[in-house]
C-alpha cells in the first residue's frame, strides 16, 4: 500500500473524549512530565489498561484502512514515531525509552544525549497514555505496555508514505514537470519549422535537450522521493527544521 501526495499535516488531530469534557491532541502532547501518569514501562499496569493496546480482533495481515492512515498521520509526533519505527525496522522490539529519546531530540533540534530528562518524559508521557494505544488499535504497531516494547506490524512495514512539505514560494513537481513539457514541445516545435535560432540546429540536438532535461529531472525527483519525502528514510523527518 501506498500513499503519495503533497499534504502538509497539521499536529491537530480534533478533539477526543474524555472524563469529565473532551481533550486535545495539542493538550496530550503539551503535557509536562509532572501531568497524567507517572507509570513506567515495566511497572503494574492495570489489565484494562493493557488492553487498549491492541485491538483483539484484529488480525496481524489484516490491511491498514485509508481512514486510519490519514488519522495517523495528521499527527506530527505520531508520523516521528512511524518514521523512527521504520528507521529501526529490522531491529526487533524498541524500548519507549529510546523512542521517546529521540523523538523529544527531533522536537528540540538536538541530539538524543543532549534532552533533558523532562523533555524525554513530556514526550514519553504523551506516547505511552495516548499515541503509542492509538496506533496499536489501528494496526500500526504492536505495543506492550507492561514491557514498554514497541515493534511495526507487517501491514505497516508494507505501507510506503511520502510527505512533502513546502512554502507558498515553492514549486509543486507536478507543476515543475508540467513547466518544462511546455518548454521542450516550444523547443521541439520551433526546430520542425525551423524559427529563430532553431533553423541552424541539427536535428538530434532537440531531441538531445529534451532527453536530457527529463532524464535530470527524472533522477532529481526520484532522489527526493526516496531519500528526503518518504516516511523512514535516513535522517530526520522531512518538517524538522
């Protein structure tokens, strides 16, 4: 499965029910660490709790729906975890610890070593009571609360994202290459009925420029696809500045 496009998610994700009212994704991952349960992996976890780690029935083949991906993805803490995950992917089972270090260093323009331990416990908190149970009920990730293990599941190791994010000054690639058939059909056009200084061109050099230009094009779009826009390739996300 995959989803390409040129969508620039925002961190909010709407508005979730609550005891007492309704809460906020931007409320779950503002929390300090001193706010909501001081639980480390590893300690009592409640049954109940446990289980909202993982829907029961749901299979582990069972395809992920589109509606899912997208709920997923509106988040930008939860698209960090996705893009760790798949980083790590070959790895096992990953602790939260080190997730949550991570992810806390990409939010804080650092390295892992270098957050202090209540930016690591603002984002592990947030991960372990909301995101972490919300990705493992819509078949993203196999999450053990009580151990604090985290692992993908096969349908999310098939799932191949591409986000690309960009100013109003920036060129879409759809547009890009739409911009430069129009140049070569001129250039093209232009040697057929021999205007301008087209007329003393021979006749594979148009052809040449043509080639040319797409062949560059071609290789500096897949590079950018591949290397910088998908969800787990080397590096930081693509909106980290």
């Amino acid at each position: 499965m995959s989803f390409d496009g040129t969508a620039d998610y925002s961190a909010t994700g709407g508005e979730y029910p609550s005891e007492g009212g309704t809460v906020s994704e931007e409320a779950v991952d503002g929390a300090t660490a001193g706010e909501g349960t001081d639980a480390e992996p590893g300690g009592d976890v409640p049954p109940e709790e446990s289980a909202r780690a993982a829907d029961p029935e749901r299979e582990p083949s069972d395809p992920l729906s589109r509606d899912d991906v997208f709920d997923v993805l509106s988040n930008q803490r939860r698209r960090h975890l996705l893009h760790y995950l798949k980083q790590r992917d070959g790895d096992g089972e990953i602790e939260l610890s080190e997730i949550s270090s991570q992810l806390a260093a990409w939010e804080q323009g650092t390295a892992p070593e270098m957050i202090s331990y209540a930016d690591r416990k603002n984002v592990h908190t947030a991960l372990y009571q909301f995101h972490l149970p919300k990705m493992a009920d819509a078949g993203f990730v196999d999450y053990d609360q009580r151990s604090g293990s985290v692992r993908l599941t096969e349908a999310a190791r098939g799932l191949e994202v591409y986000l690309e994010t960009g100013s109003d000054r920036d060129v879409p690639w759809g547009m890009y290459f739409l911009g430069l058939s129009c140049v070569t059909t001129a250039v093209a056009l232009a040697t057929w009925l021999q205007l301008g200084p087209t007329a003393s061109l021979p006749v594979g050099v148009p052809a040449m420029f043509v080639a040319v230009a797409f062949l560059a094009s071609s290789v500096a779009f897949a590079y950018r696809t591949h290397f910088v826009m998908r969800i787990g390739a080397e590096g930081p996300p693509t909106d980290v500045e």
